[in-house]
C-alpha cells in the first residue's frame, strides 16, 4: 500500500504554509516575517517577550534537525544576535532566506496534526502526540477526509494516550474537544477543496494553559492535484439480496468436477452437500458419467435441467472453465463459486486469464465467487459447498474471509461454542465479487446480525471503507486483519507521512466507519458471537456479580482496564440484595455472596442487577463451580451411594438454572449479561453443566473473566458508535 511522496511535490516556507492552513481555520501563534536582525528585533518588540526565533525558505523543512530555531529569547539584543546567528547558517540550496519572530507558546502537551493522501484511502487527516519524539512514541490515529466534527472528536479516544487530553493534566485543564475537533475538520476541509496538497505537517500543535491549541510550525507539500473518487451507485437492499440470492440461497447447485476420489475437490463438495443435508436440489457433473456416492452423475451440464439450478460449483481445471460458465449460463445458472486454481495467484498469465474471467462474468450477467476459494455455507438451506468440513450450526453471524483457513477457524469456533453462523464464504483471489459487496450484502441480509471479517489487503480502500460504514450503519461488523507486519511505512518528508504505516491509515479509517477491529482469530469470533447473542449496553456502568472473591477483584481490575465504568453499588439494590444473603456479603460492587447463598438467591439477584436503571451490562463468574464438585462425585467410587446421585443431579441443575438466569435477565431487561468461567475448556472433556447451560441458551460462555470484559467493551465501542453517527 505504501508509497513515497511524489517526486515532484513542492514543500512550502513555514511562512506560507500558515497562510495558507489559516485560511481552514488553523489557529496559529502570533508571529512576524522580516529579513534582518533589525527588523526580528522590532517584531520581538511589538510582539512581547519572551519570543521564538526562526530561519525559514522555500527549501527548509526541519528546522530543528538543523538547529534553526531559538527559543526564550528575552530582549532585543538577544534577537539580533541570534538572527544574526541564524542568518549566517543559511546555505546556498536553501534559496531565498527569512526570519520568523513568533510569541512563545507554553503548554506541557504537544500534539501532531495533519493530511496525508493514503494510496487506497485517499486523503485522511492525523493526530497523534507531537514533539521531537513523534516518531518514537508512535501514538497516532488517522481519519479520512472529510469527516464530521464528532469523527474528529472521536478521534481523540483512539489515542494511547488519549487521558492526557480529556481530562487535566499538571494543573492544566482538559483540553478544549472542540476546537481540536475544528482544527481536524478544517485539515478535512482543506484536503477537499485542495486537491493539490499533497500533505501538511503542523508539529508541534501545543495545548495552552487554558486548554486551547495551538499552531507553533507548519509544514505544507504541493503538488500535482489529486483524483477525485469516482461517483459509485450502490444498488439497495433489496437489489444486494437479488444479487446474491443464486450464491446463498440456491434452488439447485451443479458440482461441475465431480471425481470417484475422495481427496479430489469436486468428490469433498459434492459428499459435504449430500452429508448435511442441502434442502436444493444437486446436479453432479463427471464426463465419465459413473455413479458416485451412490449417485448417479451427468456427463455434461446440458443435461441440467434448464432453470433448475442457480449455482454451479466449479472443480474443474481453468482451461475448460470459459466453456462451463456459458454452458451453466444457458441452462440459467446465475452464480458461479470457482475453488479452481490458476488465476491470480499464478502471475502475469494467470492474471490475464482472471481478468478475462470477470469480463466472462460481467457478460453473462454472472456473479461469480473466486477463483481460488474454499467454498460457500448457508445454513438456513443446510448449504455446505466446501472442499473443507465443517458445516457449522445455523446462527446470525455471516462471515467473509480472504483465507480459507480462516473461515474453517470460524466455523470450528461456531461448533465450538454453539454459537452459529448464517453465511460464510471464501473470497479466494476476489476476482469479481470482494470482501466489499459481501459486506453490503450481509447489510441487507435479513438472516446475519453482524458480519464477520478476516481480511489482508485492502486492493480499494474508498470502495472497502464506503462499503464498511454503510453496513456499520446497519449492524456491527468485526475484523481481524492479517499481513501487518509485512505493510510498510511510507516515505516522506514530513512527520504526518513518516508516521502513515499501512496499518495505522486502515485502522484509523476502520474505526472511523464504526468496525470493531480485534486483534486475533480467537478475539474476532468472541465479539461476533457476543454482537450476534447479547443485546446492546447503553452505556458503561458495569456490575461484576461473581460467587468467589478473586474472580471479582480480578474481573474488576479488567474493567478498569478496559475503560468500562465499574459502579459503586446503588443503596437501593445493596438493601435488596441485603435482604436475601447473610451479612457476610461483600455489600459492593464486585457483588460476592461469600457463600451466603440458597437455591433461588443467584437468579433473584440476577434479576434484581440487571433490572436496576444505573446498570447497563453485568459480567457474571462462577457458573459451573457445583457441577465440577459433581463430576468429581460422578466419576469416583462412593458414587451414587451415600448419597451422591441425588446431590450430582442437584448440583448440575442448578448450574444450568444459573446459566438459565442470566440469559433470562438479559432478555427481560434488553442488557448483556456474559457469563465466564475457565470450566468452559478445562471441564470441556465431560461437559460441564454450568457452560453447557450457558451453550443451551444460544449464548458464549467466556473462558475468563479478561475474555468477557473485552467483548462488553467491544459491544460498549459500537453502540457509543452509532449513537454519534
């Protein structure tokens, strides 16, 4: 994605590049050009002392490198001297010279702000911390341009160090949200109505005494005016559900490529469609025409019957696929998933034939999936056309993956966990369809809740970003992106395009349009299960209601870290709670019933925690404690004398009511409540009642109480989301 600056850009004096950054609303620093030391004397005087003083010229961009700048000048006669100084440092290259005399801004936090033109994303302004250890610290954050002055203000929260500026910070006060946001909005502004800039660099913008920024140097590249983004029709949902009605939801499929053996791809898809119980019709195709599976085969596609079959699965090889895309387009087939290899991935040759596939596809009005892909699922039609198992349960997650690998990993975790999928399908070389329309068509899709990524490279990144906020808009979507470490870091001679890795443009963009971005396998299919089974907080306060001590505490400290409001327990729910457990409760907010529990005290206690207007989400621990005492009793001895199978059946029902309760109260009051326990793998080898209640449910059981936290705060990211947009 990386790229370096154009070679014919043109770097604006200080001087001018504050001219022209004034003119988008850029507050700057008072400040004077002369040409001599007289003059920087006069201008210091008028200004007031103490003063900055500065070399400047059309061909002097870091000043600082080159010990171009003085501050704290006191007096005049410090002035001329060191304009004087200065002055005699200026070298022939750097053309024309000048003196900039500007007031002395003080303030303890420096940040970085600016445009960069990104090669997929286009324009995106940036904010990060600023100073001399920009580049060291790293902490930066990126927006395409334009944006909204609550994107820009969102922002902000992206930072590492974002509490520096939201709230006081030695003796200062917070910085004024606003104002950084109009600064962020005008760069926004600039970039569109000046395609020419190639990129602007203010460093540092310092944060005054009383809150407010402001601009001490700015750096500016003209240069060649960029393209405009070409007008897109996106078609709407009704149309997006047409398009892809022949891919998801086929009437009838041809296997094209079926073979008599079981490591081919057309044998694994055509056994996967039968093994599970596609609701469609199956045409297998083998030039052979033998009976496979029992089955018999048709030897050409013209023996299909004509608007019988929706989608044709190809396994064949790429030399005769032209010729079976026309023959499937005549009997009416409208979709084609290609697993064949060839394309893309086989060079310039390779390349050639999948432009020429997508032409084909484009002339026969064809939507086709691939080259190179795995396969496609629909569970709704029990639809598994893969060369890969597994055929997940049915759910409301729908996922698109780049990797075919991925998709398995998600789909092994919908076993898993028993949280299900809706859709899934393999991009493989994207050579038509992208992850882009995929996502535009989960938008629509009655069947999915949120959509699922995993994605490398991003070949558009205005059509992948237009396509992410249109279905943000409409549900969550989570991402986990791969290929991070291999991106690069751009050329440039500013700070802001430095600083431009590849990642942080697509991850400050992603943010931007409202995706959820986690950072692992494991992580992404946690948050999409927990988007596609829990209702939406609305708002932070959060309550930890756990039967041990050291969970809570343990859960509480991952509140805190994860920036969720950990709520000192309300009197009135306190003096409820009061009334059901003996005193030795912990009487806050973790909640710890100490043991004082009876039968029926944990899901009154749920209900009472989830019903209260001051909680929006609670974390629930302990779950499944009772039926690891019972397996313990189950599997020894004593067992079921002395009374132990009474007790054994006891205590698994009552795990499975505790479950029960959360997933209860979470419907009744419309609030996640996520229940977690390290029970849900290390008891994984005989069940454990208390996850496998919580599986009954339709919901995820967290393996800790860490894993819970971080997808409430996922669910709290999206819903504070749309309530700016």
């Amino acid at each position: 994605m990386s790229e370096a600056s154009d070679p014919e850009s043109n770097t604006l004096s200080e001087h001018d590049s504050k001219t022209l950054l004034a003119g988008f609303g850029l507050p700057l620093a008072q400040e004077v050009r002369v040409e001599d030391a007289a003059g920087a004397a006069a201008a210091a005087e008028e200004i007031g002392f103490p003063v900055v003083l500065k070399l400047g010229g059309d061909q002097i961009a870091h000043k600082s490198e080159r010990d171009l700048v003085r501050l704290g000048l006191a007096d005049a006669a410090s002035v001329s001297a060191a304009a004087e100084e200065l002055l005699g440092k200026a070298r022939p290259e750097d053309g024309a010279v000048h003196l900039l005399v500007a007031e002395m801004v003080r303030g303890k936090r420096e940040l970085i702000v600016g445009l960069v033109r990104d090669p997929q994303f286009g324009a995106c302004v940036v904010l990060g911390l600023g100073g001399i250890l920009t580049e060291a610290l790293g902490d930066v954050t990126f927006a395409a341009a334009p944006l909204a002055a609550d994107e820009a203000r969102a922002m902000v929260g992206r930072l590492s160090a974002s509490r520096l500026l939201t709230e006081p910070f030695r003796g200062e006060p917070a910085v004024d949200l606003d104002a950084l946001a109009d600064v962020l909005v005008g760069l926004g502004t600039l970039a569109e109505k000046r395609p020419d800039v190639a990129s602007v660099d203010v460093n540092p913008l310092i944060v005054r005494a009383d809150g407010s920024p402001v601009a001490v140097d700015a750096l500016v590249e003209v240069g060649e005016a960029a393209e405009p983004p070409a007008p897109r029709q996106r078609p709407d949902e009704a149309e997006l559900v047409a398009r892809f009605q022949p891919l998801f939801d086929p009437k009838g499929i041809v296997v094209a490529g079926v073979s008599s053996h079981p490591g081919k791809f057309g044998f694994v898809t055509f056994h996967n469609l039968l093994r599970n119980g596609y609701t469609g019709e199956i045409f297998p195709v083998n030039r052979e025409g033998t009976e496979i599976l029992g089955r018999p085969t048709l030897k050409d596609v013209s023996e299909v019957p004509e608007g019988a079959a929706d989608l044709v699965f190809v396994c064949t090889p790429y030399q005769v696929n032209e010729e079976l895309l026309r023959a499937c387009a005549e009997r009416g087939v409208r979709a084609a998933f290609i697993a064949s290899g060839g394309y893309g991935e086989a060079g310039e040759e390779g390349r050639q034939r999948q432009r020429e596939l997508v032409a084909l596809a484009e002339e026969l009005g064809m939507v086709v999936a691939g080259p190179n892909g795995q396969g496609v699922i629909a569970t709704a039609r029990s639809m598994c056309a893969q060369i890969v198992a597994p055929h997940p349960p049915a759910g409301r997650i729908s996922v698109a993956s780049q990797s075919g690998n991925l998709v398995s990993s998600f789909l092994n975790y919908a076993v898993e966990s028993g949280v299900g999928i809706a859709k899934a399908i393999s991009a493989g070389n994207s050579a038509q369809t992208t992850l882009a329309d995929y996502m535009e068509y989960f938008a629509a899709d009655p069947e999915t809740a949120v959509a699922l990524l995993y994605l490398e490279g991003v070949p558009d990144g205005r059509r992948f970003a237009d396509a992410l906020r249109f279905t943000t808009e409409r549900k969550p979507v989570v991402l986990v992106k791969g290929g991070v470490a291999a991106e690069g870091k751009r050329a440039a001679a500013s700070h802001t395009g430095s600083l431009a890795s590849d990642d942080a443009v697509f991850d400050g963009v992603a943010r931007q349009c409202g995706a959820i971005r986690a950072a692992n396998v494991e992580e992404a299919f946690e948050w999409a299960a927990t988007f596609a089974t829990q209702p939406l907080p609305a708002g932070r306060r959060t309550v930890v209601f756990t039967t041990a001590g050291g969970w809570g505490v343990l859960a509480a400290d991952a509140c805190a870290e994860a920036g969720l409001e950990l709520i000192p327990l309300p009197e009135d729910l306190r003096a409820a709670i009061h009334e059901l457990v003996p005193p030795r409760w912990s009487q806050n907010n973790p909640i710890d019933l100490a043991g004082g529990e009876t039968r029926d005290t944990i899901p009154k206690v749920m209900d009472l925690v989830a019903g209260h207007p001051d909680v929006d989400a609670v974390i629930h621990l302990g779950v499944g404690i009772q039926a690891a005492q019972a397996e313990m009793f189950k599997s020894g001895e004593f067992y079921p004398e002395h009374g132990l199978e009474r007790i054994v059946e006891y205590h698994q029902r009552q795990d499975r009511r505790f479950a029960a309760a959360a997933a209860e109260a979470s419907e009744r009051h419309g609030k996640p409540v996520l229940t977690a326990t390290e029970l849900a793998t290390t008891d994984r080898h005989y069940g454990n009642a208390g996850p496998e209640g919580v599986k009954e449910q339709g919901r995820l059981c967290y393996p800790s109480a860490h894993r819970a936290v971080r997808a409430l705060r996922a669910l709290v990211d999206y819903a504070e989301a749309r309530k700016v947009r």
